[in-house]
C-alpha cells in the first residue's frame, strides 16, 4: 500500500473518541451578545465623538461670537484740550539790530567775493534777558552804511559787561565765508591769548568805542579753526598781569 492510500485509509477511520454535536442554539446566542457588546461600545464611541464635536462646534461658536451683554451708556467723549505751546528756549544767538552801535572794526580779510568782513556791536532788546543790552555782529561790509549779517553772538545769561569773556562764537563757514573765532572780554584786557594743540596763539584786541573797558578780539582763521580747539583763552592787563585763571 502506497502512502497516499495509507493516509486515505486513515482518513476514513471513525474517531476513537466521539464528539457531542455542536450548540448550534448556543453559539448563535453568545455571537449576537459578542455582537452587541460591539455595536454598543462602537455606539459609545459615537456618541462620545458626537458630543466631542458639539462641544468644539460651541466653543468655536462661543470664541466667534462673545455673548452680547448689555453695555452702560457710553459717556460723551471730553473735548480735546488745546494744544499747549512750545517753551521758548533761550538763544545764545539773539538777533541784534542792524545798526552798528559803536565804531565798526575791518577784521583784515575779506571773504566770499573778495567782500570786507568786519565785526561790531549792535544794540539787543530782549525782555527775556533784562541784563543783555549788546552783542557782537560779523558781517559784510558792502558799501557806505550797508552790512549784510553773518554771525551773531551775545551773553544770554547774568549780565553782559560781567567780569570776564563773552559771547565768544565763530570758527564757521557761512556763505563760503569762514568766519573767525570772536568774542569780547569785559574787563581791563589788553591781550587775549590761548593754545592750540600745544601752541600758543594771539588774539587781535580792539577797545570797544563806547566803553573801553569792554575790548573785542577775534583769532586768525589759519591759527584757530573752532573755539573748542582754545584751551584755554587767557586775558592780560597793561602791566602783564593775568586776569583770568
């Protein structure tokens, strides 16, 4: 007998040991049950899903749309207030009448056109600087009796014939024109003298015409180029004593 017959043979055999027959009823019972428990967590799961979902529709609602509550009545809006002036600064620069006050002293160069600079005081009548009466004025001198201004400069604090130097301005160009370091000294002065980088340099020194104790100088534009660079600006009377530390 071949193999494949052998296992045939076998095949055929009644079991040794009998089975009872399958519960049909039974198994039917517990599947629907298994199927039920299924269907239920699945429509658990639903219905958990579905409140999830309302819930972030709601909350999406709610954030779109904040709950309207009744507002007070609005209170009118005040008036705008007026707008408020600017400070006046005080200038260090006031500006000076045209007239010269006193003699008018050439300065020894001409500028921008080969026109005479020359410099002189001129009356100031500021409220706001009670003590301030003149100051100084560089300026083209263009015929007789007509001066086109460049720079002004004057005390702006305390008095203007306090002991001491004032109103010292310049070392810029203006027009074209460079307009010397300049100033005056009120007191017995008859030099002006300072440093620059190391060196020392002379001031031209006038008395002014209408009060000789008052004297105008001004430095040479090839010697000092800004009044920052003087360090520092020293006066001497007649007998060669220093007046300022």
């Amino acid at each position: 007998m071949t193999d494949l017959e052998t296992l045939r043979s076998a095949l055929r055999e009644p079991p040794a040991e009998g089975f009872a027959e399958p519960d049909l009823g039974a198994i039917m019972t517990k599947g629907r049950r298994i199927r039920r428990r299924r269907r239920l967590a699945t429509g658990a799961g639903g219905v958990a899903a579905a409140v999830v979902t309302v819930l972030v529709i709601v909350g999406a609602v709610a954030l779109r749309e904040p709950a309207q509550q009744p507002l007070p009545p609005a209170a009118s809006a005040p008036a705008a207030p007026a707008p408020m002036p600017a400070p006046a600064s005080p200038s260090i620069t006031a500006a000076p009448s045209d007239s010269p006050l006193g003699d008018v002293i050439p300065l020894g160069y001409k500028g921008d056109g080969g026109r005479e600079l020359v410099i002189y005081a001129s009356e100031i009548d500021e409220p706001s600087m009670p003590d301030v009466r003149f100051g100084l004025q560089v300026a083209y001198r263009n015929g007789a009796g007509e001066y086109e201004a460049l720079l002004a400069a004057n005390e702006f604090k305390g008095s203007d014939r306090s002991f001491g130097f004032h109103a010292v301005d310049g070392g810029d160009l203006i027009r074209g024109t460079f307009v010397p370091v300049f100033g005056y000294f009120s007191g017995p002065a008859v030099r002006v003298t300072s440093t620059v980088r190391g060196k020392p340099v002379e001031a031209q020194v006038i008395p002014w015409s209408e009060d000789p104790s008052v004297v105008i100088f001004w430095f040479s534009p090839g010697q000092v180029e800004s009044p920052y660079v003087l360090t520092p600006l020293v006066a001497y009377d007649a007998k060669g004593q220093r007046l300022t530390k």
